[in-house]
C-alpha cells in the first residue's frame, strides 16, 4: 500500500502511528508511554502521570483521554483500554 506521509514526521498533534493493548498493573509501568488512551468499553481508568499523581476517569467506549501516562493501574481500574502512540 502507498503511504503519501511515509517521510513526513509525526508530532504530537499528528495523528497517531501504532496501538497497543493497555494491560493494567499496580506495581509495572508502561513499557511504551502512549500519546493516548482509549477506552474499549465504558468503565473507569486509574491513571498515573509522571509526577507519581493517580487520578480516576470515568469515561465511555471511544472516549480518547489525551495524556502521556506512566501507568494504568489493576486496583481501581475496569475499563479495558488502548494506547496510541
């Protein structure tokens, strides 16, 4: 398949390249630090930034939550999610 944008760089506000599945954990970070997540299904995330802050967000299926988290973690969390990167 042709990609017209192969040589163009994506920044932060492009459009993201590649996903993964988000597997939750109390005690492992990320191994990659999405540009987003996005909620598969209605439900809660709890999500820690790079300041060690965890918060809570209740959102529904296709939400997109943009931030660059740390880690998503198991306790508090029953959304299933993607990250965007």
């Amino acid at each position: 398949m042709s990609d017209p944008f192969a040589g163009v760089a994506s920044g932060l506000s492009g459009p993201a390249t590649r996903h993964f599945a988000v597997t939750p954990s109390d005690t492992v970070d990320l191994a990659i630090r999405p540009r987003a997540l996005v909620f598969q299904t209605d439900g809660a995330a709890v999500i820690r930034d790079e300041a060690g802050t965890d918060l809570t967000y209740a959102r529904y299926a296709g939400d997109i939550l943009p931030i660059r988290a740390v880690r998503v973690l198991l306790t508090g969390t029953t959304a299933t999610l993607v990250g965007w990167i």
